[in-house]
C-alpha cells in the first residue's frame, strides 16, 4: 500500500478542540461513512433480501464490473464470497472474457521453500467448488455488452448464514472513517484490542459486531505503518521540492506584479516551514471590506502535512471573498501568530474588526496575542455539530434535553442570566467534571451572545454563510496536483472576486412604506432583501412610548421576548437593546417600528453603512482596474437602456426612472468621467437621451 501520491489531497482536520489525541469528536450530519456499523450491515442485509434474481445464461451487463457486483450481491445474500479467476484477452476486442467463481473454487498449490523443502501445511478453504459465473463481451450495434454464458451455483460446501457470511474476508472492510479513528487511536499508544473496543463503545454496538475483525484492524495498523516507513523518505523530498518551488514562484510573482505579497519562515535546518502569500485584488478587496474577517484552519493537506490557512470575507452582495491564504507547519501558537502578524503587514497594518474561527483554544490565544484590539468570535453553527460527538453517548436519553437547554443558553442576552443558567444546566446534566463543558465554558466570551452582543459580524456569523465558505474552499481545493496549481487556482478565485458579476435584480417591494423604496434605490440586492426582511416583521411588534425618548417594543403574540429602544431626536440615533444594526449594518424590526411611529419617511443616511450599498459596491471595481472600468460601463450603457425600456411598462416605474434613476445614473458616470487615464484610455462617457 503505497502512501505517496501525485494529488495533493486536503482533508478536515479530525482532532478534537480539547486538545486530547484519544478524543475524537464526530459531527451530526457527517456522511454515511461515520453511522454505526451495525446499521450499515443492517441496511446491506435489508437491500440484499429485496427479490434478486439468481444469475442465468443469456443475462446481460453493461460491463464486467457491474456483473462482479451483481455476482457479489447474490453471493452475499446466498452465503458464501466470489473471486475473479481469469480472464481473456484479444488485439480487437481487448478484456473479451471473464470467470468468477466461488472463493473456495480449485485448490491451493503446494508451495516449496528455497531449499526444497515444503512449507508447513495450512488448512486452505479451497475444496474444487465448480459454482461459477462466466461471461463473454460482444459488441452490439457499437456498444459493448456483457453476455453470462455459464452460470453454476452448486457448491460442495455448507453455505453460511448471514451472521457469519459478513466475516468473509471479501466483507470485511474498513470503511474510511473508522481507519483515521483506529490511526489515531494508535499513535495515542492504544493496543489493538482496546482500539476494536473504543470503536464498538463509539459506535454503540455490542462486542464482535464490527464488520471486520480485530486481525483486520491489527493487519491494517501494521501495513500502514510499514508503508509510512517506506514512503517517508521520498514524501518528505517531495515536501521539500515542491515548497520549495512554491516560494520560487512566490518571488517571481512579486517580480512581476507589484502589490503581491508574500512572507515565509524557516526552520533550524533552513527548510522552507510557514508561508503565506496575498494577490493585489484580494488586498484591494480588504481595504474596502476588511471589517470583519472568518479564518478558517480546519483543513490539512494529507501530502504535504501543511494546515491550510484562509483569511476570508463577504462582499456588499453576500458573496464568500479571499483576502489571503497560508501553508503552516503546524498548529502552535507561534504559527499561528504568525500568520496573524503577516496577514496584517499585507494589509498594511489594518486590523479588522472582529475576526471569527472555528473553535481552537490555541487559535485564540494566538489572536489575543498578535491581534489584542480585534474582537474574536466564535460561531455558534461551529459549535452545535460537535455536541453529538461530545455528549451523546455521555448523556444517552438525556442529549435532547440538554441540546435544548444549551441552545437556549446560546440566546440568553444577560451575562448574569448567562453565567447563572450555565451553571444550572451544568449540575442538571451532571457535567461538572467534563472537560469539553470545561472547554467551552473557558471561550464563553466569543461564542456566547450576551458576551458578543453589538459585535460588528456582517452577516457571517451564520449557517448559510459558513456552508458557502466550505464551498468555496472545496472548489479551491478541486483537482489539486501539486502547490504550484494549488498557488495558481488561489490566484484564479482571487482575480474572479473581482470581476463585475452582479446583474441586476428587479427587487419586489412588500409594503408601501417610502423607506422601502429609498432601501431598494440605494442598498444592494443582498442587503435589501435583509433590510426587508426586518421592515415587513416590524408590522407585527407594537411601540409604547416609556418618555425620555424610550419605547418598549414587543410582538403581538408576545413571540419575541421585549426590546427598549431608545430615541436621541437631536442626532437622529436610534439604539435597540438586540443591537442588531450594530451587529450586521441592518436596521433591526424593533426600531422599524419606532421610526415608523415617528412617522419617517426617509432614514438618515447613517443608518445605510457604505458596505451595503450599491455605489460602493460598484466602486470596487471602479478602483481595481481601468480596463475592467471601461467594459463594465460599457455594460452599464446597456443596462441603462433595458431600464429605460422597462419604464414603459407603467406610469409608476415611468416616474421612478425618470425623476430617480437618471440622476443617479448621470451622476455615477461623471464619477468615472473625472477619473484619470489608464493605459491611454480616458474615461469619456456621457447618458444616452431617451424619450
């Protein structure tokens, strides 16, 4: 089993956030590799026994792995394994025939020693069985065929039960998950038979119903560590090579195009051990939309032993940005500083906001240290999936509840309700001594939200925006050979970013208040539809006025606990105890409803922050190159003309395009007329007339 390879393979780090190597946290929702074994089997067994018909002559495959499988679904579900046997070849029609047969067909040969002498006899399960299945390929009409031309199922052995016929060798297989489980087990010093008793207690299965073995399990640790040894040598001169020619490629970039970045470190023998790099557009991208970053660590690359490292955003239209990306040698506190440190250099010294991550006790440290004035959150979606691996088997009938209780606790607004309700939950549950419950209170402070309340996260604390990182990132990680077409794919979705792709958005309006409509005119699409969300929900709340400019505001059916909003008339500031404007930029339902009490019209201008809206959005490309300028106006012409197209359509939309939209239009495009030349080119465009 050969461990080296030429694909650049990157993976999920497994290692649980406590720090434990005997720990090993599974997610909810992981793929069907990671369920129980016992219901895998069961779910084999319950596929096999639907009616399958017994192979017979004149049966035709589309190939002859089809007809394997098929064979061995039968054999399966008739007890006993099949094997290949033999197989004939001709000039034209290449692999032309094939013979399975049962794996206890012809017998075993006598082998010799070197020296003449015959080899101690082994009991052999062979015993002449003549059940077979042989096929033959002919080409129909172009198309090959596989046609079953001899098909025997007696045997001259007892056949086995389904209990038994799983531990067959053909059976016996160890899924993926579980191989990086018994790995991992292992290099913790667990011997053999403890690993085959960690997975049947994980997995919740009574002793022996694994489906494989513990020889299996011993023979598998033992053949990879004899491939690692063998491989070793020429993985780590490939790791060197290609790190290397890595960094060459970083020099000669920087050579070449002026704002690329790139930094690195070296170990005690001088070897190539951090790097980190940054493109022009994604520098330009942060000094616009740098406010708040995600760095994700989760993923290593399973060639070159290199954690992957990716400083990420979210543009005005909710799309997944990359503002840089590094290969660390490991996951210390010194790398990891040192990747903060250097991502900030490329960014010439601007800190963001608020940084978030997955949960990592080291990765925090590592922010508190190279990063002291940004706020580090961690967010709950990262959270959640790990209770199951965590408590599930811990609490048994009692992990509902405390989900429940947990998710609970995750909304609690008050640090005192908080810290009380914490605390209660804890001794419900008995988990006072439980480390993971120890882990997750010590970073209350970035995942709790009466903790991390009014921190500025841009709508990236959530689900939908994590599952589009993850994404992403998979798409970055598409078909990787080596780190030179690694660094190449990075530049590729670097430069992609920012590339004009927005096309317009008819926005529907829901309401007939005039501050949807100023939010339509001026926010883009994926904000507004954010900003709406929240004005349609404030018809449900009701406003009562407390004095001193204070409202206490609550939901009809009284859904939503009360929120104080509180009203500064001479600022036109407007602040609600949820803090959602200052959380992601978007005007909360509560105060919707005090501005609509006060009967406004238009909001102040200070409530639409510049990375919502549109201009600014358009001024991103604006910025980055003259030449992408020049196309995108030349689009814009033509989106100009479809908008004026659409105005005939009603007298409404006529006085909209007409008062509104023109202005704004002519104003934009004298924005880019005043810009200077780029390359020859001058910015000279004026408004087509339209009747």
């Amino acid at each position: 089993m050969a461990l080296l390879t030429s694909k650049n393979i990157w993976m999920r780090r497994q290692q649980c956030p406590c720090g434990d190597w005997k720990c090993y946290v599974s997610h909810e929702g992981d793929s069907e590799e990671t369920s129980v074994a016992s219901q895998l089997a069961k779910n084999d067994e319950n596929s096999l026994n639907e009616s399958m018909v017994a192979p017979y002559v004149g049966m035709v495959f589309k190939s002859d792995d089809d007809a394997f499988e098929y064979y061995g679904n039968f054999a399966r579900k008739s007890g006993f394994s099949v094997r290949k046997e033999r197989s004939r070849l001709s000039p034209q029609l290449g692999v032309y025939k094939r013979d399975f047969v049962c794996y206890r067909s012809g017998f075993a040969p006598m082998r010799k020693k070197p020296g003449g002498e015959h080899h101690r006899d082994r009991k052999s399960v062979r015993c002449g069985c003549d059940a077979k299945m042989y096929l033959s390929k002919e080409v129909v009409e172009g198309v090959s065929q596989w046609f079953v031309v001899q098909f025997s199922n007696v045997h001259n052995h007892e056949l086995l039960e389904s209990d038994q016929v799983r531990f067959l060798p053909a059976y016996r297989k160890i899924q993926e998950a579980d191989q990086e489980r018994i790995l991992l087990l292992s290099k913790a010093g667990f011997p053999i038979h403890r690993i085959v008793k960690v997975l049947e207690l994980e997995k919740g299965i009574q002793g022996g119903q694994l489906p494989f073995l513990e020889r299996d399990v011993r023979n598998f640790v033992q053949n990879r560590r004899r491939a690692v040894q063998e491989n070793d040598a020429l993985l780590t001169e490939k790791r060197e090579t290609d790190t290397m020619e890595l960094l060459d490629i970083c020099k000669a970039t920087n050579e070449t195009e002026e704002y690329f970045v790139y930094d690195f470190t070296v170990d005690e023998n001088n070897k190539v051990e951090n790097i980190a790099w940054s493109f022009p557009g994604s520098i330009h991208a942060y000094a616009m939309l740098g406010d708040v970053v995600y760095f994700d660590t989760t993923y290593r690359s399973i060639t070159y032993g290199l954690i992957f490292g990716a400083w990420l955003g979210i543009d005005s239209n909710g799309r997944t940005i990359l503002f840089g990306v590094a290969l660390l040698q490991d996951e210390t506190l010194r790398s990891f500083a040192w990747a903060l440190q250097t991502f900030v250099h490329f960014m010439k010294g601007r800190c963001p906001k608020t940084i978030l991550t997955d949960l990592d006790p080291g990765l925090g440290d590592a922010i508190r240290s190279a990063l002291p004035n940004t706020r580090h959150v961690i967010s709950v979606c990262n959270i959640l999936p790990k209770l199951s691996g965590w408590f599930s088997l811990l609490l048994g009938s009692q992990f509902s509840e405390f989900k429940s209780e947990f998710g609970a606790l995750c909304h609690v607004e008050s640090t005192e309700d908080f810290e009380l309700q914490w605390s209660q939950m804890v001794s419900m549950f008995g988990l006072g001594s439980d480390r993971h419950i120890a882990l997750l209170y010590s970073v209350r402070t970035s995942w709790a939200l009466s903790y991390i309340r009014g921190y500025f996260l841009a709508r990236m604390a959530t689900p939908a925006y994590l599952k589009s990182v993850d994404a992403f990132l998979k798409r970055i990680f598409a078909a990787q050979t080596c780190l030179r077409s690694f660094f190449e794919q990075v530049g590729l979705f670097s430069n992609l970013q920012n590339q004009p792709r927005q096309e317009m958005q008819y926005m529907h309006m829901k309401t007939c208040i005039p501050i949807e409509e100023q939010a339509r005119r001026t926010l883009t699409p994926f904000a507004f539809n954010a900003f709406q969300r929240e004005l349609v929900l404030a018809m449900q709340y009701s406003a009562s006025e407390l004095g001193n400019g204070t409202y206490l505001v609550h939901h009809f059916k009284k859904m939503d606990g009360e929120r104080r909003v509180i009203w500064i008339p001479d600022d036109e500031q407007l602040h609600c105890s949820c803090k959602e404007f200052e959380s992601s930029g978007i005007p909360c339902r509560h105060a919707f409803r005090v501005f609509i009490t006060k009967n406004y019209f238009q909001l102040p201008e200070k409530y639409f922050p510049s990375r919502w809206l549109r201009e600014s959005s358009l001024a991103f490309f604006y910025d980055h190159d003259a030449q992408q300028n020049e196309d995108w106006i030349q689009e814009f012409h033509s989106l100009t003309e479809r908008l004026f197209a659409e105005s005939s359509i009603t007298k409404e939309r006529s006085d909209y395009i007409r008062k509104e939209l023109t202005k704004e239009l002519t104003r934009l495009l004298n924005e880019v007329r005043d810009m200077p030349e780029s390359d020859g080119i001058a910015m000279d465009f004026t408004l087509s007339p339209t009747d």
